[in-house]
C-alpha cells in the first residue's frame, strides 16, 4: 500500500517545512542505501548458498552464522529507514498543511491530526 502526502507549504511555517523537506531526503537516502545492500548482500548469499551446497566442509552451525552475518547489514538499512519514516511520520502530525494520502482501492485523504 503506497502513501503520498501533499504539503501546502505556504499554510506551513518555515521552520516545521524544513525539518520535513530534510526528512524526506533522509528517508529517500536510507531507502537508496537499503535497496543497494539487500541487492548487493543478496548475491553474496546466493553464492554463498551456491557454495555450501557442493562444499559441506564447515559444521551447519558455521554455515548459518554465515548466512547471519551476511543478512546483518541489510536488515540494520531496514531498521534505519522505518525510524526516518516514523520519524518523518511525527513531523507531518505536528504539521498544520499537510494531507496523506493512502492509494488503495478506496483512498480517501485525511488529516495527519485528525
């Protein structure tokens, strides 16, 4: 389920505007670095798949500290970006311009404060 919010900047002050502008850049940021990661880290864990299925030198519990340490970074990326979003979240509630707005199939927008 996608979310757009639509700010009216001129009904919001400038020091509550730009506080939300810099956390969307935050957010498009952490969402670029996390994709990258979980690209990057996701073929590290298929060639390491790749090869703990011909090779069976090391012990099962070797191989799924492994697989552990290879998902550690792009779940960290996760993490970070759903407290930029949360925090981003927390910025437009306190917002007096600012509508979101939720595509589904019955998307209505509503008010932050409300």
């Amino acid at each position: 389920m996608d979310t757009v919010t639509s700010i009216d900047a001129c009904a919001i002050p400038r020091d509550q505007l730009r506080p939300i502008l810099a956390g969307y850049l935050a957010l498009d940021r952490a969402r670029r670095a996390r994709r990258r990661l979980v690209s990057g880290f996701g073929w590290l864990a298929v060639v390491a798949l790749a090869v703990d299925a011909f090779i069976h030198v090391l012990p099962l519990s070797a191989r799924w500290s492994a697989m552990a340490v290879i998902a550690i970074p792009p779940a960290w990326a996760w993490v970070r970006e759903l407290r930029v979003e949360r925090w981003l979240m927390r910025q437009l509630d306190g917002a007096s311009g600012a509508l979101i707005y939720t595509l589904s199939p019955s998307a209505t927008p509503r008010s932050p404060t409300a």
